[in-house]
C-alpha cells in the first residue's frame, strides 16, 4: 500500500482507537497530527509511541466542535508538514456514557451527542477539503459502528449519531468525488478500549455471538483503516465497512 510521505490528521488520539490509528499510519510511513480535547497528556504519549518508533508526529489541543480549533488544526498540519492527505474522524461523545432509555435522555446530552459525533466530523471535513482539493486527492475515514445495524439498548442517541454518520459519508460522497477524495466509514463492534472500560464491564463481554469468538482490539481495526487511506482503495467511496468478528453480517 502506497502512503509514505503523507501527512494524516487523527482526532481523538489520545488514547484508544485514535492512538492505534496514529501508530499505525506512522508505521507506514505518513507524518500524523494527533489532536484531542482534553487528553493532552494521552497525546503527548501517543507523539513519544511514534517517535520512539521512529516515526513523525505532532499532536496540537483540538476541540472539533469549534470551527476556530478545527482551522488551526488544518492550518498546523500544512505549516509543520506541507499538506493533508488524510483525516481520520475517531473523536466521539462516548467516554462514560450513561446508558438510559430513550424517554430519560436530557435534551442537552442528545445535542451533545450530535454536536461531538456529527457536527465535528462535518466541520473537521470542512477544514480539510481545502487543502485536499488543491492537491487533487484525499482520503477521509470516519468512525461509525456496529450499533448502526444491530442497534443498541439504552444507547438511542449513540446509535443515531453513528447512523448519521454513515448518512454523511455517503452525502459527502457525491460532493467530494469530482476532486478524486474519497470518504468511507470503518465500522467496528465493542473494542476493548479505555472509553468502553467506562460503559461496560469489557472482561464480562458476551462473544457467543460473535464469531470469531473473542472481544476486538484496536489493533483489529488498524489494517482496514490503513488500506482505506492507501492507494489500493483509491475506487472506493461512499462505503461502511463492517468489522465486528462477524457480529452483524452485511
């Protein structure tokens, strides 16, 4: 797969998914900006993972539901490494989410939801687009999940905003085709990660339906998430990929 020299914007690197996508990608030789909210000194370990590795990072304090954060971040990314090539959408509302029915979620914790999940995607695309359109190419992955098939109990506003997720892609699809960018979503099941450790006992996870029977790891995703910002997945656009063990089949 062809990605050395390419500079990627992972959101939500500060640990978790974000952090394994990040090292990923500089495994493969693409220079990274990690950015987060609040997880500064979870990035600032996920720069020195990288760099130890031998690979270039940056990480920069991004909150993606400010169009001013977003900006800088696409601005920081061109004057540290000369462009963007590539924008992983992994930052999401979900770290110690309450499970609750649908009739006791509060109003502000759906916008919330919405804003972090859907909004900051749209936006940290917006701020990206630029630079990809000039250059002529780019490569767009967001996170969605598999919730969006099975749907998830006690979780209505998680589920939705995942949904709209893959309603965006395939939209932004449409528009981001003629300039040869092409955006898909990765799909993963419940993955082993600190934010899971805070809605569920991870250790306790029933796999009898899964299967491949076992929990995934980040490192299950990676492989898809690096091919799908590679030149071998350069006719692909529009596309949700499922990667559950085979939970949801689709």
């Amino acid at each position: 797969m062809v990605c050395k020299n390419r500079v990627a914007i992972v959101t939500g690197g500060g640990k978790g998914l974000g952090r394994a996508f990040a090292i990923k990608l500089a495994e493969e030789g693409i220079k990274v900006l990690v950015v987060t909210r609040s997880d500064i000194e979870g990035l600032k370990e996920t720069v020195a993972i990288i760099k130890k590795n031998g690979g270039d990072a940056v990480w920069m304090k991004v909150d993606v539901t400010k169009p001013e954060d977003v900006e800088a971040m696409a601005a920081k990314a061109i004057t540290t490494f000369g462009g963007i090539d590539i924008l992983i959408n992994n930052a999401a509302y979900y770290y110690g989410v309450q499970r609750k029915s649908f009739m006791e979620i509060d109003p502000q914790e759906w916008d919330r939801m919405m804003e972090v999940n859907v909004k900051g995607a749209w936006m940290c695309i917006k701020a990206v687009f630029p630079a990809m359109q000039k250059q002529g190419k780019g490569k767009i992955v967001n996170l969605g999940s598999e919730v969006f098939f099975t749907g998830s109990r006690g979780f209505a506003h998680y589920v939705s905003s995942k949904g709209a997720i893959v309603g965006l892609t395939r939209a932004l699809a449409i528009e981001l085709g003629p300039h040869n960018i092409c955006i898909n979503v990765v799909a993963p099941g419940f993955t082993d990660t600190e934010a899971s450790a805070t809605i569920a006992d991870v250790a306790k996870y029933d796999v009898s339906r899964t299967p491949l029977n076992r929990l995934e790891r980040p490192e299950d995703l990676t492989g898809v998430v690096a091919f799908l910002c590679s030149d071998a997945s350069d006719f692909m656009t529009g596309q949700t990929m499922l990667v559950d063990g085979g939970r949801a089949m689709h």
